[in-house]
C-alpha cells in the first residue's frame, strides 16, 4: 500500500509519505507561453497527470498546483504591436489547455498566472534582502539578485559545486556581485512595453523567471508542500534556483522532486531552441487522442521518449486489441452482467475503481507504467481466453477489471469523450447497411454478391463476426 517515488534530490527511491496522507500536496512547474506546446510539453502532462491520478486512487485527495508564466523575455519578443504580449501569453495558454484536455490531462486544482502574483513574489524577495540572500544592483538598474555564496546548500539538488557550474545568464551581469548570481527581479528597460512592468521598492521592473514558482507554491499550498515536479531539464537551474531562495527565505519547500524524462529525437532533447519539435498541434489532428495518450503515458516517466510514428502505431494496435475484447464481452455477456458493469462505472466517481494486486504493486513502484500496461494486456488476454471457453463470470470479472485499469491511467476519460463522435456513427451507419445487404444477399442463397460485399468490407479494414445474435463489426487495428 506504499506509494514508492524517485526523490531526485536524494537520488534514490523514497517511501512516499504525505505530510496529510488525506490531502496530498503537488505543484508542478507549467509552461512558459511564448508559443505554442509541442509533443514534449504535452508528454509531461501526461505523466504528472497519471501520478495525480494513482496518489487519488491511494489518498483520495490531491491538491494539484500547476502555473502558467506569462510574463517572462520570449514572451516578450514574441509579441507584436497587433499582438501584444498579454494577447500572445492568453492565446498560447489556451492552446496548451486544449492540448492537455484533449488526452484527458485534469485541470489543475487551480492554475495562477504568474501575472497575478507578482505582491507575494515582491514580498519574498523583500524578506531574502532582510536575511541577507538578496541585494539591489549598485548600478540603479532597478535589478535585484540572488546572492548564492550567502546559502552553503546552494547546489544541493543537483550536487553540483558553485564553482563548477555556468554562470546565470538570465540577466545582464552588469551589477552582480558573483557572475553566478541570478536575477529575483527585472529593472524596467526603455525598450519593454509600458505595460510589462510593476511598482516595487526597486523601482518598476518584473519578476525574474525562478522567484515565480518559489512565490506561487507557497501562496497555494504553504511553507512546506508534498512534491514538486517538472522536467528533467529544470533541475538546473530553476528548480535549484527555487530551492535555494525558498530555503534561505526560512520555508521547508518540497519535501520530494519528481522530474519526467523528455522527449527525444535522435540523440537530442526536442525543444524549440534546436527546431527539431513536434507540434501537438500536428500530432493531435493526425492521431487518435487516445492513441496519443497511450503513446506519450507507456514509456516510464522517468526516460527518455524517442517518438516515432511506429510509437503510435504501436499503440494504436495495443488499444486494438483492448477495444475488442471491450467490444467482445459485451456482446457476449448477459443483461445482469451488463447491470453490475453499469454500476461501477456509476459508483466510480464516489469510490476508486477496482485493479488487480499486480498492477497496484506496479504503479505503487514509481509508477512502473510499463509493468501496469502488462499486467492490463495479460487481463485482456485471459478475458478472451473465458469467452473462448464460455466463462462469463471470469469474462466479466476480466473486463470489470480493465476498465478499472484504464480508467486509473486516465484511459477511459478519453476514451468516453472521442468514442462516440459523428464520425464513428457515419461509418457505423454505413457498415451495417453493408452487412444488411450481405445478409440479403445470402439469404437469397446470392453468393458471389455476398463475398463480394464481404471482401469489399475487409479491403477498408472492417473485421465482421458472425455469431448467434447477429453479425457485428469492429476496425482491424492490429
């Protein structure tokens, strides 16, 4: 029953305990809105989606944090005089929103701007001053820095010693004591907009990227807080940024780092920098959200993903093969066993769904996803094996347990929402038109109109099965 994690900091598994085990705590770093989400952003989503997902299935509860920057220098680029930076920053939040709901990614318990927070972050950085982690430039600039040689644990999340690490390039180090310091807050340039600045006691300026997250958890979920989480390339610097200036400000911060592995192509992480991204976008109009979903979630979280087309393809046969074994026992299974189904899935919003032992051990073991999935097609695969053999109490029980698992990995919720669209009742409209015409054509003992009706249905990758209730259909997906 004990949720295990990798803890990044401590560089090793941990027991997960919650400092309420009835309410867990997270707060994942979200985007920066400067354009829009790739496959990469949206793989992230996924398997923090899939970890919010198994801490309610074992502590009922999580209080999920996750931010949008939106205000930061790429934004600001980005922008244009018929597009102004706000416009820019709302647009693409709203373009990685649809990507996160459209593979069943749950809203956030709340989702802060960081626009709206810049008082708790002028406040925080006030009280690192006060301690003596934090000082004004000399120079008038309105900029404020880190001091990091005044905090001895600075580099404790990635073991890094100060001197060996790249000097902070997140701002001009003309008033900088140490070339590593880094930016708290932004004196205003002549050259910004106007609008793109606020009142402090330095001066009008703008929050420096690292004091966001730092100001906003501790606003949303208090001093101390459960998990933070992110990609695997923000340990350094931002997430050892947060650390350290929520540390020196006298918070316990996170209790446990969780960071995803990311989306790879060749050798190379995808990233907009390098030009080498998938548009979700692109993705998501040319895949199954479902697909998608399965594709992005299979992988463990912590490794690397090189997306291929043959990825999705690859899910998109296993979820074949789930879907019609889906398809199979309800078809095959009386009216009483179709009741008890119905009544899960109603009851599955008040309580967790049921899952075999095996695929809780394996998502209680960091979330091994892979051995879940395992544990989900080898179900599948005794499921078919009680129909074949007339076992509707085992065939039951298998698909009740199925729908458990798919609906703990976030399965189901897309499933539900795309499996019903015009499209699909077109093409069932038309196949069952076909089969009608078949059935004509052999009842009149017409053979030669009914293989030919019947070839012409399997050359669009239609499977038919003949069975003692009718003839029923379903997509060759394998």
């Amino acid at each position: 029953m004990t949720v295990r994690l990798f803890d990044t900091r401590a560089q090793a598994l941990r027991d997960f305990a919650p400092r309420d085990p009835a309410n867990v705590t997270v707060y994942v770093c979200g985007p920066t809105v400067q354009s829009g989400p790739h496959i990469g952003h949206v793989r992230a989503a996924v398997g923090f989606d899939i970890l919010r997902r198994w801490l309610e299935y074992r502590h009922g509860r999580v209080t999920f944090v996750r931010n949008v920057t939106d205000i930061d220098d790429k934004i600001l680029a980005n922008a244009t005089e018929a597009e102004p930076w706000w416009a820019l920053a709302y647009r693409i939040e709203l373009e990685f929103t649809r990507a996160y709901s459209s593979v069943g990614v749950l809203a956030p318990t709340y989702e802060p701007r960081a626009t709206a927070s810049v008082p708790a972050m002028i406040e925080l950085i006030e009280n690192l001053i006060e301690r003596g982690h934090a000082y004004a430039a000399p120079d008038g600039s309105g900029d404020v820095y880190f001091d990091v040689r005044s905090w001895a644990d600075y580099g404790s999340l990635t073991r890094q010693s100060l001197d060996a690490m790249e000097a902070a390039a997140d701002a001009d180090p003309r008033g900088k004591r140490d070339p590593h310091d880094f930016a708290l807050w932004k004196g205003a340039k002549p050259d910004e907009p106007s609008d793109a600045a606020w009142s402090s006691p330095w001066g009008p300026g703008r929050p420096g990227w690292h004091i966001e997250c730092s100001a906003m958890s501790r606003r949303y979920l208090g001093p101390e807080f459960d998990i933070h989480g992110g990609g695997l390339d923000l340990r350094f610097p931002h997430h050892e940024n947060e650390l350290a200036q929520s540390t020196a400000a006298g918070d316990a911060f996170a209790r446990y780092w969780v960071h995803n592995g990311l989306v790879t192509v060749g050798d190379q992480k995808m990233s907009k920098s390098l030009g080498n991204f998938l548009l979700a976008e692109d993705v998501l109009s040319e895949r199954d959200p479902l697909v998608v979903r399965y594709a992005l979630g299979a992988a463990h979280y912590r490794s690397s993903l090189d997306l291929t087309p043959a990825s999705f393809d690859e899910a998109e046969a296993a979820l074949g093969r789930i879907r019609s074994f889906e398809q199979r026992a309800l078809r095959a299974l009386p009216g009483d066993h179709h009741d008890r189904l119905d009544s899960v899935s109603e009851d599955a919003t008040a309580a967790a769904p049921s899952v075999p032992d095996a695929f809780a051990a394996a998502m209680d073991d960091d979330l091994g996803v892979p051995q879940a999935l395992a544990v989900l097609h080898d179900t599948v695969r005794l499921g078919n094996s009680a129909l074949d053999g007339g076992d509707l109490d085992a065939a039951a029980e298998a698909l009740s347990a199925v729908r458990g698992m798919m609906t703990v990995l976030g399965l189901r919720d897309v499933a539900e929402r795309t499996g019903d669209d015009a499209e699909t009742a077109a093409l069932d409209a038309l196949v069952r038109t076909m089969i009608d015409q078949r059935a004509e054509a052999r009842a009149s003992k017409d053979w030669a109109t009914a293989d030919r009706i019947r070839d012409a249905i399997a050359a669009a990758g239609i499977v038919l099965e003949d069975g003692p209730e009718g003839t029923h259909w379903s997509v060759n997906r394998g």
